[in-house]
C-alpha cells in the first residue's frame, strides 16, 4: 500500500538475495532511461515543434503529464537504487534520510499523476460532446488548469509532511484519509475512461487517435497501480516487490503509446530517426 511505497518494503531491501538485487537495479535502469528518453523527446517534439496535432488543452495536460512521469523517475525509482545498495547507516545518502528528502516530491508527482488522468479523460470526453467549445480553448486554459494542479499537490503533499513531522510511514489516520481521496480518483478514472469508451464507440465522423491514446494511457495506469495495491495484503513480499518493479512501466509507457496512436508525433520521431541514421 502506500506506507509500503513510501519506505515501509525499502527497509528490507538490503535483505534480498544479490541476484534479485542485481535484477531489480537493472529493472531500474531500464525504467530510468526509456523514461528520461522518451519523456524528453516528447516534451522536445511538443514544445519545440509542435509535433502533437490535438486540442490545446489535450496538449498541455501531455506535456505535464511527461514532467510528473520525470518526477517519478528522479524522486522514486532512481532513489530506489539506493535503497537496494545501501544500508540504513544514516548518512546523507542513507535510506531514511533519502527517504525523507524525496517523499514530498514523490508524492507531489504521484498526486500530478493521479489526477491529470481524469482531466485528460474528460477534456477529450468534452471535445466528442462539445467540439465547438473545445476549438476555442487556448493554451491559457491549459495552463490555468495545470497551474491548479501542481499548486494544489504541493501544498497538501506539504501540509501532510508538516503534519506528519516528515514521517516516512503515514499514520493510521492520515493513511485511511489518503487512501479515500486515492480511492476517490482512481474510480473517477474508471469512470471516465469508461464514458471515454463508450462516446468514441458511438461516435461517428471523428478522428479517433488521440482518444485512443488518452483511453490507452488510462487503462496502463490503472493496470500499473490498483492492481499492485489490491494485491498488496494478499501476496507474499517476495511476489509484492516483483509487481510493485513492474508498475515502473508507466513511468516510460505513455511516449510509447503517442508514438503508436498519435500519427504526427510518429512522423515526427520517424523523420529524425531517419536523418540521425542515414
């Protein structure tokens, strides 16, 4: 659960048996660099040359999205390396001291992660069912709604590590809260990835790709996360820890699938592929 994922299975790391370390830090490695790859390439393509051809705001929600992808890798998975190596001996880089230093922004990120999801689904629903409004919707707009959404992460993320003292194992309290509001946002994915669905199903006459992105992205996400937590008390820790490496997948995935469902974005990484091997 989340007292698992915020330090709680990071203490038992020096426990395990040197191949499983040595396969979990090359996992790491793996998720580290097609995350830092593709995340930077499609911010580059989207920023620099526009290379995402959808609604604005669609845009922008991506492009953030990519940065709490990053956030993710520098905060959680790359400190997890650590985790592995090193022993609880205190010092700058030692477990619990890494532990604290990173969970405010590993859960900023987490937040960001949890919460563009939803919008992202419902700005798209919003584009079948409106389409005239959302032609009118400017870079602006995305930008207030993102705006809101990192402002908003940081300071609950922070008034709960004020709260909580910087503790790296959330009170019994505090943990059913979070889980609430988690359980909260996760069903508003379902939901709107469902009506998302649906809608595309029905619609007619309309350029499906960038649905098809928003809804793959929402089905990896939730693949990656509730079914890591739901399994979380009915698993060994052994098993644990092998499903919980494996939902570092969607911290590269998303580049991935822009690059299969968005046609310009593919144009655009296929063409420069081309000229850096030709």
């Amino acid at each position: 659960g989340i007292n698992a994922e915020y330090g709680e299975t990071a203490a038992d790391s020096t426990d395990l048996p040197d191949e499983r370390k040595y396969l979990e830090i090359g996992w790491c490695a793996v998720a580290v660099t097609l995350s830092i790859i593709g995340n930077t390439v499609l911010l580059y393509a989207s920023i620099r040359y526009q290379a995402i051809k959808l609604d604005r705001v669609t845009i922008v929600l991506m492009e953030n999205l990519a940065v709490a992808d990053l956030g993710l890798v520098l905060f959680a998975i790359s400190p997890r390396v650590v985790h592995i190596l090193r022993d609880n001996d205190g010092t700058l880089f030692g477990r619990e001291t890494l532990n604290k230093i990173t969970i405010q922004p590993r859960l900023m990120c987490t937040a960001m992660n949890i919460s563009l999801i939803p919008i992202l689904n419902s700005c798209k629903l919003l584009s079948l069912l409106c389409p005239f409004r959302v032609r009118n919707y400017r870079y602006r707009d995305g930008y207030k709604i993102v705006t809101a959404l990192w402002t908003a992460s940081g300071l609950t993320c922070a008034s709960i590590m004020v709260w909580t003292k910087f503790l790296t194992r959330f009170p019994p309290k505090l943990f059913i809260a979070v889980i609430a509001v988690l359980a909260v946002l996760l069903l508003l994915i379902l939901l709107t990835t469902f009506a998302l669905l649906i809608t595309v199903h029905k619609a007619r006459g309309v350029s499906r790709q960038g649905f098809f992105s928003v809804i793959l992205v929402s089905i990896t996400f939730l693949i990656g996360y509730v079914v890591i937590w739901a399994v979380d008390r009915f698993v060994t820790f052994s098993i644990f820890r092998i499903l919980y490496s494996i939902h570092y997948i969607c911290s590269f995935c998303n580049p991935v699938i822009y690059y299969i469902t968005i046609r310009s974005f593919k144009e655009y990484v296929n063409s420069n592929l081309r000229s850096i091997f030709r």
